[in-house]
C-alpha cells in the first residue's frame, strides 16, 4: 500500500493480496483520521458483504470467491468509544455482470484498489441503538 495526502484529501493505492479494511484503517491511524468519506474501485478475488435483517437485528453474510471488479465502494469513518469505527458497503460484478454487494467484512485484492479517502473537519461518535440493533450516529 502507498499513499499520498492533499491537505483533507488522501490517494491510497491497495496492493495485490492486501486486505482493503486492514489497510483504509492503517490509513486512518497514522493520518489520525477521526471523521471521513471513503470511496474506491478495484479489483478483488475474495470478499465478504452481509445484509441486516432488521427483524431479528442480525447480519447474513456471504464469502464470494473468484474475480470480480468492485464497482462500488462507499461508506464512512467515524468513532465509537474513541477508537476508529468504519461502515463501509460494496459492490462486486462477476465476469457475467451479476453484482453481488452490501456491508462489507473484508475484501482482499486481487490486482489493485484505488481509495479516495475524504477527510472531515471534527468528529462523530457512534453508539448502540437498542430498538434498530445497530451503531447509530450520534450528535
């Protein structure tokens, strides 16, 4: 991975074999990113993304394997309890244009990922919503 930052802008390039949330966090830390936007594009040949299934409050997840482009890749940085806490969803499509998406676990990369990392001035905290069952923002 290497990267290079324009004053609230950082470009970071994600290397073959390198997992993406691994690396957008190293980011984060050594940037000490507290509030951020994150988008990428990409390739990658194992990834994991859930959906929430708001009536029991739990995530399904799913392991795609094989070669696929990452067509979408949105989300934030925030914290929750101070420490860095990342919501990040994306889309995948297979060689036959199926795509396959949303909250991702992990992705490993298969030939590159190009990340823009957006820095936000100030900090949100998350915290547990028992009624939804998840980290909502809080203001």
């Amino acid at each position: 991975m290497e990267y290079k930052r324009f004053k609230n802008d950082i470009i970071v390039r994600i290397d073959k074999g390198e997992e993406i949330i691994n690396k957008m966090l190293e980011v984060c830390q050594r940037e000490n990113i507290k509030l951020a936007n994150v988008s990428a594009i990409g390739a990658t040949n194992e990834f994991e993304v859930g959906l929430f299934h708001t009536d029991v409050k739990k995530y399904e997840s799913k392991v795609h394997k094989g070669d696929f482009e990452i067509v979408s890749f949105e989300g934030s940085i925030t914290t929750k309890d101070g420490k860095l806490y990342n919501h990040i969803h994306m889309s995948a499509a297979d060689s036959e244009n199926k795509v396959y998406g949303g909250h991702l676990n992990y992705a490993k990369v298969s030939a590159t990922c190009e990340m823009i990392i957006h820095i936000i001035n100030g900090t949100i905290e998350r915290e547990f919503n028992e009624e939804i069952g998840l980290n909502l923002f809080k203001f």
